[in-house]
C-alpha cells in the first residue's frame, strides 16, 4: 500500500463495493457509486431541510438555498428567456450535482465524481441530446437554421455551415472535458505537493523544514481548487444554458 | 506521458493483469488496475447506472419538492412585500387626506371664530346703541315733561298774576272811589292795560 499512498493517480481508483455483474457488464456499487449518492443526499438535504420553516425572512441556511435558487433562475432567464423557464430544474440539478460533487471531492480521502471523464461526458450528453430533441421538436427542420449564420457571404457559406455544424458536435467534447480536465489537474496537482511533504518529512529535521514550502502551496492550491469547483460548476452550467438557448432560439445568433 | 502510457497498452494489460512498473502492487479483484482510472472502460456501466440512478432521483426529487417550495417561498415573500408596500402607499395616500381634511376644518374654524366675533362685536354695539337710544329718548320725555310742567306752572302763575292785578286794581279803585267796582271790568280792564 505504501506506494499508493503518494502516487497521485491512486485518488482515481475506483473500488467495488458491492460488485454486481450483470450480462457481463460492471454496474458494481463502487466508492463513486457511493459519492454520488453522497453528493445528491447532501444537496437534497440541505435544499429541503433548509428550506423546511418556509420562513418568510428566511435564516442564514435558507438564504442559501434561495441564492441558489435565484442564481440559476436569473442566469437561466438572462441565457434563453422566458420561455427557458421549464429547464429549470434540469440545469439546477446539473448545477447543484457538479458544484456539491466537486466540493465533496475537495475533502481528503473523498473521492471526486466529476475527476471521471464518462461522468462528465454522460452529463454534457445529456446536455447535448436534449438541446437537439428539444430543438428539432420545436423548430422541425427551422433548427438547423442554426448552423446557416445570418449575413455570411454566398460563398462563403458551405464554409462557414461545415465550421459550424463541426463546432456543434465537438460542444459535448469541450463540455465535458474543460470540467473533467480541471478537477483532474487540480486533484494530481494537490496530491504531487502534498506528496512532497510527506516525502521531505521523512528526510529527518531538514526535510521537515523544507516540507513547508510544498505545506504552503498546498494550503494555496485548496483555495484555488475550491474557486475551481465552484468556477466550473458554474461555467458547465453557463453553457448548458446557451447551448439549451440554442435549442429554443435557432435563429437568434 | 502517463496518460499515453496507459493508453499504449490499453489493450494487452487490460486482460493480463499488471504488467507496469508503477503498479506493481495490483488491488485484488482489479481487471484494468493500470490503465489511467478515469480512463478505464471497465467501470463504465458502472458509473453510467448509479449516475443515472443518483442524478435521476435528484432530479426527480428537485422537480417535485425542492424546487416548487423554494420557489413558493420567494414568491409568497414578494407578493407579501408588494402587497405591504400597496398598504404603505395607501395609508400615506389616507393620512395626506386627513391632513387636508384637518387643515380645511382648521380654516373653516378659523373663519367661523371671525365671524362669531364678528357678530358678538356687532351685536354688542347694537345693543350698546339701543340702550344709548333708550336713555335719550327717556331723557327727552323728561325734558319735555319738565318742560311742559315749567310752562303749565307760568301760565298758572300768570293766571293768578291777572287775578292778583284784578284784585289789586280793584282794591286800590275802592280806596280811592271809595265804590266798589264790578269784578268784571276791572279784569276787563287789567286785560287791556296788560297788553
């Protein structure tokens, strides 16, 4: 186990809990399995709990929930408008899931969910599938108006539709990998420094000494992953948002 | 590197079971323990089913409860404070009325005070001016009365002075005529002399 301990991939790991194989597929309940109900019975308990005495001046904890309640409904209704309005509990969940889900994984020995890239591929796919089924149910074939920017030159155009019509499918892509990218770089980033101090304690009384150096960057670095987590549960939602207005408003570049 | 490294013998150490250096201390019951976690197809479905399973349920739950009473709770909040500032507004709008209510009653007052005053000032000298009147009428009688009385006592006393001249020349004509006169002539006669 010793090597494990500082090789900061072993973060990653995912374990079997309760293997369960079915048909040859893996659906075993792994330390993930068990974060992602953790993360969902945190925010669901905190978002009811908090908001149980329906106080109409509401408690510090309350004012949480309504901020974040608030946040997503306005940056929903600033993205597609009105009539945006029926996503909202999706993209709050999406909010809530991987803002608590990055948080979560911020503590030691926590794992984190969104550090797995078919995690975040699932979410930003979910994103992507319903931004088509929405928008050819709404639009019929008006949606691929979308890919046909106004005011582009004739001869221009097979050009600019063949970038964009590139540019829509490689969204999940970005998507998923800007916010699986940073909680993994984040993450090995913390565990090399952290493995540092653990490494230069064991070199006796210098060693410790020069240990608080990689000490403080860690210290750093957990603040700066905890703007992260926040940052790009944000950033992944703000695109949710655009790309779901893209869906409703094909027309409106 | 690692990531590349993984990835080049994805699909020889898939199956095999630890062949890197780094991973020499495979965990039990592990397929693909060296292949890059994140990376490693064989927890796939795994983590595809519960993240269906946790984030559906969320959803779910974020749908029905969470969401409508939060939601609930912001709008009960607005319409209470739109509706105490409609109250506010009305009860300035009330209380301005009553002020202009109040400042009319006040000049109203100050007008029916003047002209009480007024009236009581104007009465007071009427009454000031009969009772002068009645005084001077009174003291007019008077002066007529005595006036009359002054008059009537000079006509007795003349009366009597005409008797007493009557008499008198009728007593001196005796003396001297030694006869005695006839009453009549002698008045007749003071009459005349006495114009």
């Amino acid at each position: 186990m010793t090597p494990d301990k500082t090789d900061p991939i072993h973060q990653f790991h995912l374990v079997e809990w309760i293997p369960i194989h079915i048909g040859g597929m893996n659906f075993s309940f792994t330390n993930s399995s068990a974060f992602m109900v953790i993360t969902v019975v945190l925010s669901a308990g905190f978002l009811y709990l908090t908001t149980s005495r329906r106080g109409l001046v509401p408690g510090r904890l309350q004012s949480i929930s309504e901020m974040l309640y608030e946040f997503i409904a306005s940056m929903l209704r600033e993205a597609t408008g009105p009539h945006g309005q029926k996503f909202f509990p999706f993209v709050f969940a999406i909010f809530v899931f991987v803002l608590v889900a990055n948080l979560v994984g911020l503590f030691p020995y926590f794992f984190t969910v969104t550090s797995h890239l078919i995690v975040t591929v699932a979410l930003a796919l979910l994103v992507f599938v319903l931004v088509l089924v929405v928008g050819i149910a709404k639009h019929g074939f008006g949606f691929f108006k979308l890919f046909v920017p106004s005011g582009v030159p004739l001869a221009l155009m097979p050009l600019v539709v063949a970038i964009e019509i590139i540019s829509f499918l490689t969204r999940p892509v970005s998507h998923s990998v800007r916010l699986f990218a940073n909680m993994l770089a984040g993450h090995i980033t913390l565990k090399v420094f952290a493995g540092f101090v653990v490494s230069l304690s064991s070199f006796g009384a210098l060693g410790v000494a020069g240990a608080i150096l990689p000490l403080g960057m860690t210290v750093a670095l957990t603040a700066l992953e905890l703007l992260v987590a926040f940052l790009q549960a944000y950033v992944f939602v703000m695109l949710a948002c655009m790309y779901i207005n893209d869906a409703l408003h094909p027309g409106g570049h | 590197m690692f990531v590349t490294n993984a990835f080049a013998q994805d699909s020889t150490a898939a199956q095999q079971g630890g062949g890197e250096a780094v991973h020499t201390t495979t965990e039990a019951g592990h397929g693909g323990a060296e292949v890059f976690p994140p990376f490693d197809p064989t927890h796939f479905p795994s983590q595809l089913l519960w993240l269906a399973i946790t984030f559906g349920l969320f959803y779910l739950f974020l749908k029905r409860a969470a969401l409508p009473r939060i939601g609930n709770i912001l709008e009960v909040r607005r319409d209470r404070i739109a509706q105490d500032l409609d109250q506010a507004a009305r009860m300035k709008d009330e209380a301005d009325a009553a002020v202009a209510a109040y400042e009319q009653e006040l000049a109203e007052a100050r007008r029916k005070a003047n002209t009480i005053g007024q009236d009581a000032r104007d009465k007071a000298k009427a009454a000031a001016e009969a009772e002068r009147r009645k005084v001077e009428d009174k003291l007019n009688g008077d002066l007529a009365a005595a006036e009359e009385r002054i008059a009537s006592i000079k006509r007795t006393a003349m009366k009597d002075v005409d008797q007493i001249a009557s008499d008198t020349a009728s007593a001196i004509i005796q003396q001297l005529l030694g006869t005695r006169v006839d009453g009549k002539d002698v008045a007749a006669a003071v009459k005349s002399s006495a114009r």
